[in-house]
C-alpha cells in the first residue's frame, strides 16, 4: 500500500517544477511535516509515486488528487529573524551592493556561461543562479525578505508623503 498524504492549496509554492519544499499531513499518522518533494497530477511522471490530496476553498472542503515522490523528510525549515533581515537590507542599501566571492574556480564557470550564451553577463549568471539556489533551499527566507522589503517602501514613502512622523 503507498503513503498517503494531505496538504492545503495555501502551501503549494506558485512554482511546482522540478524539487520544492512543501508541508504534508500523513493521513494514517496525521503527522505534519515539511518535506523536499516533487508533485504532478499525473504518478506516470514521478518515479515512487505516493497519493497527494490538495484541499481548497474557503472551508478547504475541495479536493484534488495529485501525487508526490518524496525526495528528503527531514527538512528543517529555520526561523528567520526579521529584525536581523531588516537590518542586513538597510545595510545592502547604504553600502555596496558588490557580491564578490573571490574565486577564480567559480569566476571561470560563470564566464563560461557567459561565453556560450547562457547568460549576457557575469552580474546576470550571479544574480540567477544565486537567486534561483535562494528560493529553493530557503524559501522561508525569501518570502520574509519580501515581507520586510515591503515594508520598509511602505515606511520610506509614508515618510516621503508626510504621514510618517
């Protein structure tokens, strides 16, 4: 008999291709745990193949069957601390913004990629890729930082408006 497993449509990332990092109930142990996973509606294209149930709707009493192949279950998503965000944004914006990661190893990759076209620039490939390893391992971090973000342009405009005190 395979798993059987259970998630909100709120937990679903807006990307679903390829590994991304999801919250599931098991239905037979009602354990609730985020797990590294791939998900399609169809179990042809998963390799080990388990049930998933997405619930939505206002009293999530609409179900659609997908189905996942969990890759790692002992993901452990970290707290992100808000304040330290705040500041390490603030700081981005007063200071350089200049990643510089010193290393002629990864400065020869990334140029290579540059060279056959892949990227127009070496500021471009950084920007993607780092970008791209960000929102997979660390989403949590990411959605934070937009959270943050958001807020701070609400208070630089409020102020610039003349409703901040």
């Amino acid at each position: 008999m395979t798993a059987e497993y259970v998630t909100s449509e709120e937990h679903l990332p807006e990307d679903l291709t390829g590994e991304i990092t999801i919250q599931v109930t098991d239905s037979e142990t009602k354990e609730i745990f985020t797990t590294r996973a791939r998900i399609d509606r169809s179990p042809g294209n998963l390799e080990s193949p388990d049930s998933l149930t997405i619930v939505r709707g206002p009293h999530e009493n609409v179900e659609e069957e997908w189905y996942i192949e969990i890759i790692e279950t002992d993901v452990t998503l970290f707290d992100v601390d808000a304040e330290i965000l705040r500041d390490c944004i603030q700081r981005s914006q007063a200071e350089s913004n200049v990643v510089n990661a010193r290393s002629d190893e990864l400065r020869a990759l990334l140029l290579y990629l540059v060279e056959t076209g892949r990227y127009q620039s070496v500021s471009e490939a950084v920007r993607s890729i780092l970008g791209e390893h960000l929102s997979d391992r660390y989403p949590e971090l990411v959605d934070t930082y937009v959270d943050v973000r958001t807020e701070l342009e609400r208070e630089e405009l409020t102020t610039r408006l003349g409703g901040g005190e």
